[in-house]
C-alpha cells in the first residue's frame, strides 16, 4: 500500500469513525450507503461485505455490524484475489484521493439518491405506514434544498422515498435538527486539525470568529466573547471540548438563541421568547456573617476580628525564607486591594492556607484544628508587631463605621433595598446562614427598616401598605423559615417551618413530633419549593444551610448552600452575596442546574454574575457598594446572554456553516479537506483558560470554619 493510500485510508477511517455506534462498528446497512455515496453501486457493495465477512475481525455480530478500522485496513490491504478475484478500483481510488466517506458524502450526493440515503440514516427505527402525502414531501424537499448542500429543491421524490414512514411536525423538526447536528459534526471534524478527537480553544475560537464573519444575523462576535464561551463550557479545564461537549454547548446554546426549554409541556421547541418588557424578578441571597452582620454565631468572631480577616486577604507581599530557613511573608503593596495589584504577589491569607493546607485525609476535629489556626493567625494579623501592623489603621476606621451605624445589619444592604423600591423592581431577600444570627432582635430591626421607622431610612415602604409586595420578616410563619439538611452530597433536603437540625448521631426523626414541618426531598422538588416561595409567597426569606454536611465535604462546594440558577432563564435573576464565594472550589456555594444535576455548571457560567464575593472593605465605608455590584453583575448578564445567543444563532446558522467548511474544502471536491490554521504567527487568537486567569489563581483563598 503506497503512502497516499495509506494516509487516505487514515482519513476514511477518521471519517466512519463519526458514524460509529460507540463501540467502533458501524451498522451494514450504513456503511453499504455511505458506499454508495461515492458511487459503489448497493449489490457490488453487498458483495465486498460478503468478501470482507471472511477475514477475521472485520465482520461482527452475524454480519449485522461491520468494524471500521479493521474493514477499511481489509480494503486498503487490496488483495488481488479480493472480491471475486477483482480489486475495487474505485474504493482504491477514494483512498488515494482521501476523499471524506462521511456525512459531508451523504449531502452532496445530487437529487433522490443522496436524500435518500439520510432519510435511511434517520428513519432507521421508524416503522413504514404507508406512502409519504404530497404536503409533506414539499416539505422535505425545502429541508432537504435549505439544509443540505447540494440539494436538489426539485427532485422528484418517488421510490424509495414513497415507502418511507409518515411524519408529523415534530418529527419534522427533529429531521432539520439532525441535518444541522450532521453539519455540525463535519465543522467539528474539520477544524479538529490535530485529528485527536478534541476541538482546542484555539480552533473552536478560530471557528466562532469565522462563523461571524458569514453568519447572516449580524453577529459581532469580539475574540473575547469567543474566548469567555469557551471557559463557560470547558468544564474540566483542560482548554479542549469533546465532540459530545461540543454538541451539547450546542444544543444548549441553541435553546437560548431560539426560546425553548428543556422544561415545556411539549417537550421541545416553543416559540421564540421574547426578551420581557420588565426586567427580572431579582433573588438575592445574602450570607448573614461578614456580608451583610459584622459577627459570626457560629465561629464567636467579633468585629475586629472579621476585620483583621478580610484585611489578611487583600494586602499583598512576598513570601521569603530568613538565615535560619524559616519562611515568612513580608508586605509590599502598602494599601489593601481586592485583586493583586502586580504578578508575583500573594496575600496574607494565600501565605497561611499554603502554608496550614488542610488534611486530605482524616476526621473532622484534625480538619477543624487547621482550620482554628488558619483562623487564629488572621485574628492577629493586625496586632501590634503583626505581619499586618501598618493595616491597623484601615482597621480603626472601619471599626468607627460600624460604631457610627446604629444597626445591626449593613447600611449599604438596606440603602440597596430601598432603592430597588424606589425603581420598581421586583425582587425577593433570602437570607443564607450556617448558624441562627436572624433572631428576633434583627427580625425587629429589619421589620422597622420596611415600616418606615428606621433611623437612616424614615421614607422606606417595604411592608405591602401602598400595594406593593411585603418584604417583612416572619420568623413565626412556617412559609418563611426553613433549613437544609444535607446527610451526603447527593441527599438535599429542604425543610419548611423551623431553623433545627439533626444533630451528630440523629436523624430525620427529629422533625417526627413537629406538624408545622414540612420536608421536601430532592433536588428538583427543594428548587421547586423555594421558587414558589420566594416567586408567590414570602418575598423575605431566612434559610439555615447545613454546616456539617459541607464540613464532611472538606469544605468543597457539593456540600455548601444550594443555590438554584437557570443560565439563560430571563425571567429571574438570582444573585448570591458571600464573603466566603471563590471562583474555585474549595467554595462555600454549591451552584445548581436540576436540568444536568449532578454535573454543576462551570464556575465560568456564574462567578460575578450570580455569585459576588461580598467585600466588608467596601460594603462597610460604601453605602452604594450593594448597588453598584448588583448593576455590574446585571451588565454581565446582559453581555453574557447576548454572546450565547449570538452563539447560538450561528451555529445553527445553515449558510455561514456552508460557507465556512466551503472555504476549507473547495467547490470540486466537497467532501475533502484543507488544513485549518488556528494557532501561531502574530494573528493568533490567544485564550486563556478560567484557572489560568490572575484573578482567579489569586483569588482569596478559603480558611476553614471549625
């Protein structure tokens, strides 16, 4: 076999591949038609199976399915007493040429034939009911013209065609899907330029640049927008998307650019949606502890000493080793700064958690040992002679902050509250905490602030007398009080009507003598129930999370507080606020979508959009720090859904897919294929994967709670 040969039959074996069931066979009636599709007549094809069925290992499962790999190394092998004594030129030929056996083959077949042979692909389960009616054979003549190239719109469809099953619209539609999902296929594999079965940042980035250059929606597509799609769906990190990967950004994309749900009564698509009149119904979770309340019931924290802490993490130096090897961090940045201000820099806090790593193995008290002396060597950060001595003065103005403000809770939280009022927004507070910080002195507090009697905001009205919604706090009412409860990761519990929890050793027995609790078990059936909640009942809810569940989960975010999104849901828009939020795990928010539970969307799809590191530096001195965050997250929203469905559009945009594997495959041969350049050279588009980013590797590290 010559060197051409023996590449080609690379290229065909990379190209059946694709049609494969998974299990590197392709069925015998697929392969006799993608044969055909390059002019191997159906009886002369049968024979070469028959001829193939008496190698070993080519043939399987009583000639049912064929195996690729070993079928075209069979072919390629071009024995001269194959097939009847005859050698298949033409196969021999297609080898040589490398020319592509695969779907691109199917749709540029011409007239009935090439239909056909797709309509055999896809109709393979659907049982024949008699001939196709005139109305639906206009119809598959127009699917068949607009998505597929080569189409012939005025073929006549009689034949085989005539005998195919029946089909409604649905079905219908599930066909153009398929057609488009065969494209997308073609446009995966050619720009996979490596061949290894992966689509690399660099190529699906040089894809979605060229897809907006054609695509016929005026997209604007910037590099940045590709590259931020890309951490979005590149879920491990790895900078590459699988084929399977691929296909479901697509897919998912899809339903966003075009309106339909995987949730619809009817199971598919629905009409476009169009973008509300009103904006959306905000959620907004707040962590009580250092977000909102300057202590900490479950730690005993005071609050100097959340200060000092949240200081630690946002002054910056270098670590160093001394003459005698020990190795100790020294302040350069001289002002605190949420983000590193240069390369090279960590903060305090960086310094101790590497420093103190908590235990891969062991119980919970050696876990919460680390952890107290993590948290001890914060506490005295800013002591006098401390590692962070020159930050005390940051220290004391904060502390007359906070002896300014006669609350308990935040100025900037109720000024944020107030002004969502005074703009109209709807909205909803829930209140996310591990211990029992909302008790009837804040619940007192709170309730004056909605009533008008607060001493900073006399003019609030947030209790339902002007005929709004009443956002006051019930402590009492069943409907607003709750608590998770989660036993193991995969055990999520929602329990309406009391803040306790099952102590070590108990179970749910405990809730056994109280008839005011409700329990909801489940994922899908506690995101449910708190969306009634908050959606059609109590717009203030008080939620206790489930500390020793995420302390059993070594503080990673599958044991953390459940928060329910739907990326591209433009109804509501939920927004957490944690001081503890990091944009890695370990991390306190266990971010959830019941459509790909367990699988969690990418902390890419979510961080500061909906979920914001609370920072007491700015929320304590700022009295807009609330307000301005939540616009800047609205602002991502809005640029994150307009990407996606830019996005979307194009890659079910027929044209601009035709025309950019056009550009790769030329007009005489469409099912071969040219080199696609994506990398390298001064015009190379440059991504960076979301752990590799400054912001994220440098992110406040986490502590540890005891």
């Amino acid at each position: 076999m010559g060197r051409d040969e023996a590449d080609g039959a690379e290229s065909v074996k990379r190209e059946l591949r694709r049609l494969e069931e998974g299990d590197g066979t392709i069925t015998a009636e697929c392969l006799v038609s993608v044969l055909g599709a390059v002019g191997v007549a159906r009886e002369h094809a049968e024979e070469l199976l028959v001829a193939a069925a008496l190698a070993d290992g080519v043939i399987v499962d009583d000639g049912s399915l064929v195996r690729t790999d070993a079928f075209v190394d069979w072919l390629a092998a071009g024995s001269s007493e194959r097939g009847g004594g005859r050698q298949d030129a033409r196969l021999r030929s297609v080898l040589r040429a490398k020319r592509t056996l695969s779907v691109g083959c199917l749709f540029n077949g011409t007239g009935d034939d090439g239909l056909v042979r797709v309509l055999e692909r896809f109709f393979a389960d659907v049982e024949p009911s008699g001939p196709i009616p005139e109305s639906t054979r206009s119809r598959m003549r127009s699917v068949w013209a607009e998505v597929l190239p080569g189409g012939d719109s005025g073929a006549a469809l009689s034949g085989e065609v005539a005998v195919r099953a029946e089909v409604d619209g649905p079905l219908w539609e599930a066909f153009a899907r398929f057609c488009i999902d065969c494209l997308l296929r073609d446009a995966f594999t050619t720009f996979d330029t490596n061949a290894n079965g992966l689509l690399e940042a660099q190529e699906l980035m040089t894809l979605l640049m060229l897809l907006t250059v054609h695509s016929s929606a005026r997209c604007h597509l910037t590099p940045a927008d590709a590259e931020h799609i890309i951490q979005e769906f590149d879920v491990d990190g790895s900078g590459a998307l699988s084929f399977a990967s691929f296909m479901d950004m697509a897919k998912c994309l899809e339903r966003e650019a075009h309106g339909y749900h995987d949730d619809h009564p009817a199971g598919g698509r629905r009409a476009p949606s169009k973008v509300p009149k009103q904006p959306p119904h905000l959620v907004l979770y707040f962590d009580v502890n250092n977000t909102v309340l300057v202590a900490d019931s479950v730690t005993g924290l005071e609050a100097e000493d959340l200060i000092s802490m949240t200081l630690a993490g946002n002054t910056w130096g270098v670590s160093t080793k001394r003459r005698s090897g020990e190795e100790v961090w020294v302040q350069v940045f001289p002002e605190p700064a949420a983000s590193q201000p240069w390369q090279g820099l960590m903060s305090y806090t960086e310094f101790i958690v590497k420093a103190h790593p908590l235990p891969h193995e062991g119980d919970n008290e050696e876990t919460a040992a680390v952890a107290d002396q993590r948290r001890d060597l914060l506490k005295a950060f800013c002591k006098p002679g401390g590692p962070g001595d020159s930050m005390r003065p940051h220290l004391e103005r904060l502390k007359e902050s906070l002896a300014e403000n006669p609350c308990k809770l935040l100025p900037s939280f109720y000024f944020l509250l107030q002004e969502l009022k005074g703009q109209g927004r709807s909205f909803s507070v829930v209140f996310r905490t591990f211990g029992i910080d909302m008790d009837e002195s804040v619940q007192s507090e709170f309730n004056a602030f909605c009533e008008g009697r607060h001493p900073l905001f006399p003019h609030a009205r947030l209790d339902g007398s002007d005929g709004a919604a009443d956002h006051r706090m019930r402590l009492e009412d069943s409907d607003s009080v709750g608590t998770f409860v989660r036993m193991s990761e995969a055990d999520v519990a929602l329990v309406w009507g009391t803040q306790q929890q099952p102590k070590d050793g108990q179970g749910w027995e405990i809730y056994d003598d109280m008839p005011e609790v409700r329990r909801v078990h489940g994922v899908a059936e506690a995101a449910k129930a708190l969306e009634d909640r908050v959606l059609r009942s109590s717009r203030t809810v008080v939620l206790r999370d489930y500390y020793p569940g995420w302390r059993q989960q070594k503080f990673g975010s599958a044991g953390g507080k459940p928060m329910f999104v739907r990326i591209e849901d433009p109804r509501t828009f939920p927004v957490f606020f944690d001081d503890h939020a990091r944009p890695v795990d370990p991390n306190i928010i266990d971010v959830i979508d019941v459509r790909t539970y367990p699988r969690r969307p990418p902390m890419a799809q979510v961080y500061d959009i909906h979920i914001v590191r609370a920072a007491p530096l700015r929320s304590i001195p700022e009295l807009s720090y609330f307000c301005d965050e939540l616009a800047r997250c609205e602002q991502a929203k809005a640029a994150q859904l307009q990407r996606r469905r830019q996005v979307g559009t194009m890659l079910h945009d027929v044209a601009a897919l035709r025309d950019v594997l056009q550009l790769f495959r030329g007009p005489s041969r469409p099912g071969s294929h040219r080199s696609v350049r994506s990398g390298g050279g001064d015009n190379a588009l440059n991504y960076t994967g979301w752990r590799d980013l400054e912001a994220v590797k440098h992110s406040t590290p986490f502590v540890g709670i005891s």
